[in-house]
C-alpha cells in the first residue's frame, strides 16, 4: 500500500479507498459492500499509548513496565 492509502477492487467494480495506517473491516451484504473504518482515540492515556508502541516495536512489556500493585491499598 502506498503511504497515502490505496484501494479496494471488487469484482463487481466497486471501488473502496483506504487510508494507509487506519484499521477497518469490509463489509459485504448482499450486493453492498462497505469499507468500515475505525475511529482513532484522541485522548489514550500516555502510558498506555507508550506501552502500545513499544509492544509494536517488539519491546517486551514486562520488562517496561513496573509490576501491578497486588492487594488492597491501606
């Protein structure tokens, strides 16, 4: 895919456009078909988002991040 997206041909012509990065999911009932995009999340927490991209990067988590806390706080 190409860094500004790209497309979808269906056999019956249909176009679907897709934008490089964003997730979706085609849907086809009957002769409609869809291209289902995800919503980005604009407001994830910066840990979890730092979190993410080390685990996409192939960073193990465990040794990132400090362990749960285990009981109930006093």
């Amino acid at each position: 895919m190409a860094a500004d997206g790209g497309r979808v041909i269906l056999a019956d012509g249909t176009v679907l456009s897709l934008s490089a990065g964003q997730p979706g999911t085609l849907v086809s009932t009957g002769d409609v078909h869809e291209l289902v995009v995800a919503q980005q999340l604009t407001d994830v927490d910066p840990d979890i988002a730092a979190l993410q991209a080390a685990i996409a990067a192939g960073q193990d988590p465990t040794e990132l991040q400090q362990a749960p806390a285990a009981g109930i706080a006093q």
